[in-house]
C-alpha cells in the first residue's frame, strides 16, 4: 500500500449515533459490546393491520433533545427522520472537539453530506390526511421545511454554520455508504477541509407500510421481536424496519492533526456503481455482477489487497439474497472458509434503517476498528448452508470479543441496483 501525503488522506475524527440500540456514541458503543438489539414490539403498526408488527426505533429523551436543540429548534426540527439526521451531526461534530460557529461567523471550509430517505415521512403522512380533510390552512409553517430531501443537511448545516457544500444524495439503502465516500472526495479535491456526512431515515407508519405491502418484512416473529431480524440464517424470514442516524466528521488529516484532534480512523476509499437493472438486476434486486464490481473497485482506489481486510460490515438484510453476497465477498477476496475476514451483520442488532444502514454500519465498523474488538451477530443460527459452504462459522462471531482489527469494509445495496462500498483503516501515527 503506498504512503499518501497527509492533505490526501482522510481522517475521521468524530462520530454520532441515534440508533434503536442506543442513542448517542457511549449507549450505542455499549450495545454493540453487549450484543444487545434495538428490536421492539411497535403497537400501532399491529392496530393498523401490518403484517410485521416489531421494528426498530431510536428512543429520544427530552434531556438528549434539551442538550442539542433550543426549544424554539426543537418546534421547527419536528419529523423523526429529519430529528434523528440533524442531532447524529450534531454529536459527530461535538465529538470531534468542534464548536458551532457564532451568530456573526461562517464555517467556510466546513460543509454537510447528510444521505436520505423519507426522512420526513411522518409529517407528509400526516399533512396529507390534513389536505384531504379541505384545512390546508392548519398545516403550519414547519410542514415544508420537514419534508424536503434535504431537510437533515439544511437543518444541521444551518446549526453549526456551514458554508461549504450543503447537500443531500438519496441512493435508498446505499445513501449512508455514499454520502461518506462523496464528502471524502470533496476534501481528497482540496474543496473542503471538513465534512459531517451521514445519513437518516423515518420509522413511520407511512414509511414502512409500502415495504409491508411487498411482503419482504419478517411477519413471523411479531410475538418475539428481538429474535425478528436474522441475517445470514437459515430461518431468516425477510428484513426488520427500523429508523437511525449516523454521522462522521471527515477531515483532511493535515488539519485534524494540526488543530490535535483525536482521530479514529482512516478513509482509504471505496467505490459506487449501478447493476443497471440488468443480468438479473431489477429495481428491487441487485445485479450480481455489479456487487462484485464495486468490491474489487473500492480495494483498488483504497490501494488494498483482498488479504489485508480483518472484517466485513455486510449490507446482510435477512433475505435471500445473504447467501448471494456472502458468494461475492468470497469471489472477490479469494479466501478459503477458515480465512474468511470476520462477518459483521449490524441489522442483527438494530434492524435495517433504510437509507441510513451505511452510516449506522459506519459508525459500528470504526468504533469496532478503534477499540479493538468484534460485536456478536444475534439471531443467526442456524446458518445457511449455502453460507457454511462460504465461511467457518468461526468467522462470524455470536458474542462478544476483543480482537486487534486493522482494515474494514462496509458495503451497502440499494433499491434502484446501487451499490456503494467503504474501506476504513484503524489510525496509528506513523
């Protein structure tokens, strides 16, 4: 791997989390130590005749609101989505040892990549029942701001005072992934010094309705909700919803390390591409050829061989297609069973959160790198056997343990045939 300058590299030096399994960076930090999942019984999803009734949902608490968001911010910031993005950032930027900018002050090389969904989803669902009641009137002057894609980024680049790229990407599950690897570019150009890059996504009743329709969701386990969400098992029954957000500061290393910001890890690259809904790819499938594409595209530019990869963060949603990207990560990498890199699937704990899976799955993959250790998969016996053909059962660990980890990768597929993956390297000061 070759040595990069400094002001090429990119350092992450903050992190944020508002996740079902915990909600800001030592809760969710514990969560994953303990292998302890965020999956809940949600009653009004079974009052409405849902088929799955359980999913996943951050709990805010009015002190964490109170330490983030004025009152007057907390009547404007109103949609959960859009909630859970803006004080992921938030926490991210705090974590970094970074201040927002003062009332007469602009943070002109600092900018926003927050990734979304139907992050407003809740009070689109709700302005619509206004709408169609004929009191248009009663809709209210926070609807809009709400329920805009880019409310997340507006909001939370308008908070810390921003002035560089302020945008939002939506690639549905591969949102996360991309908006990380997209801020990451921006600064590698020397357009930035800094960037919060993320991604979010609602757990409304509005949001989740269209996925319980297609019949893709887990309906059998409403009566056990923890033991819902089943990567990589044979008994896996479709995917868990949830909602989250995820955050990183990205920053050029030169100057986290002039201003000595701790830092956790590195980005060393990563790659996007489309299956282009062909060779069996559609909008809902992905193209296989394609997955395989952006694995051995993000090891090229991150300048890595397939050996030096310890741990894969898996996309892993708990369909039929987990055995089909268990295949690719074997082809690509080229490793026998009892070498496999280790397998992570965070969907285990939290559920799939959508457009916010890459960030959340981010986030786990850099604490796990930084810390040094490995977080149990839930809920995966007994494994696939198309699975046991791929790895040693070894290689995805069911509880907790320390382990000296060096390069990750996470990889994220989206609706749409959109693939996105991300490779991380622990920080060491050499």
């Amino acid at each position: 791997m070759e040595n990069r300058e400094d002001d090429n590299r990119i350092a992450i030096t903050g992190l944020g989390v508002v996740s079902p399994n915990g909600v800001g960076n030592e809760h969710f930090l514990a969560a994953l130590r303990e292998g302890r999942s965020g999956i809940r019984k949600i009653e009004l999803l079974e009052k409405l005749g849902f088929r799955c009734t359980v999913g996943g949902q951050p709990e805010l608490t009015d002190e964490t609101l109170a330490q983030y968001l004025s009152p007057l911010e907390q009547k404007r910031i109103v949609a959960d989505g859009v909630r859970f993005g803006v004080l992921s950032g938030l926490m991210a930027w705090e974590d970094a040892g970074l201040k927002r900018a003062t009332k007469e002050e602009v943070y002109w090389n600092s900018g926003v990549m927050m990734g979304a969904g139907m992050s407003g989803g809740d009070v689109f669902g709700a302005g619509v029942s206004i709408v169609n009641q004929g009191r248009v009137k009663r809709l209210g002057s926070v609807t809009c701001p709400n329920t805009m894609s880019s409310s997340a980024s507006a909001f939370l680049g308008g908070l810390i005072g921003c002035g560089n790229q302020v945008s939002t990407n939506a690639s549905a599950c591969a949102s996360g992934t991309e908006a990380i690897l997209l801020g990451a570019e921006r600064i590698r150009r020397g357009l930035a010094d800094r960037m919060v890059c993320g991604a979010c996504d609602s757990g409304s009743e509005y949001v989740r309705a269209g996925f319980d329709a297609m019949r893709v969701l887990n309906s059998r386990s409403n009566d056990a909700p923890q033991e819902a969400s089943r990567p990589l098992s044979a008994r896996a029954a479709g995917f868990v919803p949830s909602a989250a957000g995820g955050a990183l500061v990205l920053e050029r290393l030169s100057a986290a390390k002039a201003r000595g910001a701790r830092i956790y890890a590195e980005i060393l690259g990563g790659a996007v591409n489309s299956g282009g809904q062909r060779m069996g790819g559609s909008m809902t499938a992905p193209n296989r050829e394609a997955i395989r594409l952006v694995l051995r595209s993000a090891l090229r530019h991150a300048q890595c061989t397939a050996n030096s990869v310890d741990v894969i963060s898996g996309h892993l949603t708990a369909t039929r297609f987990d055995p089909y990207e268990i295949e690719a990560w074997a082809d690509v990498l080229g490793c026998r069973p009892e070498s496999f890199p280790y397998v992570q699937a965070l969907k285990s704990l939290t559920g799939h959160a959508l457009s916010a899976s890459g960030a959340l799955e981010a986030v786990a993959l850099t604490m796990q790198l930084h810390h040094g250790f490995l977080h149990p998969n839930l809920n995966i016996d007994p494994l696939h056997a198309d699975v046991v053909r791929r790895i040693a059962e070894d290689r995805i660990p069911k509880t907790y343990g320390k382990q000296p980890l060096s390069i990750g990768m996470s990889a994220s597929f989206g609706f749409g045939d959109v693939n996105a993956c991300l490779v991380i390297k622990k920080y060491t000061n050499e």
